[in-house]
C-alpha cells in the first residue's frame, strides 16, 4: 500500500499487461470487420483505450503505436 491508499501496480504485472493489449490491439487492427464498398470497422484503438484507463500514458502510446504499426503498410489508416 502507497500513502494513497491504493495497491500499487507491480512492474512486471503492469508490463505483461501492457504486452497483451498490445498483442489484442494488434490483432484488433488486423482482423477487420468488413462493411461495404472497402469500409471495416478496426477494434485496435478500444485496447488503447483500456490501457489509458488502466495502465496509465505511456503504456497506452506504446499499445497504440503496436496496434497502428499493423495498419501503416495498407495506406488506408495513418500510424497514430
């Protein structure tokens, strides 16, 4: 316990799980859900979003620089 009250986050804890969402937002990017006329939906970004919830900044940049890294190569989605 910190002076806050709250536990505080083990490294390698907060480490493996800044890989999974990496892992899930690459994964999320990939595997698209195609709609019409070349338009998907991409589920990448919710990871990033749970990271910034969870993990905190900096974990997060680094989940959504993982999981834009994917999609950079096809030309229709900018790196983030």
């Amino acid at each position: 316990m910190n002076g806050t009250g709250k536990a505080s986050r083990p490294l390698g804890r907060k480490a493996l799980a800044t890989l999974t969402l990496a892992l899930l937002a690459l994964c999320g990017n990939y595997l698209t859900l195609p709609l019409f006329f070349g338009v998907g939906f991409i589920f990448g970004s919710i990871m990033v979003m749970v990271a910034v919830r969870f993990l905190g900044t900096l974990p997060a940049v680094l989940v959504a620089f993982t999981g834009g890294f994917i999609r950079w190569p096809y030309g229709d989605t900018p790196m983030p």
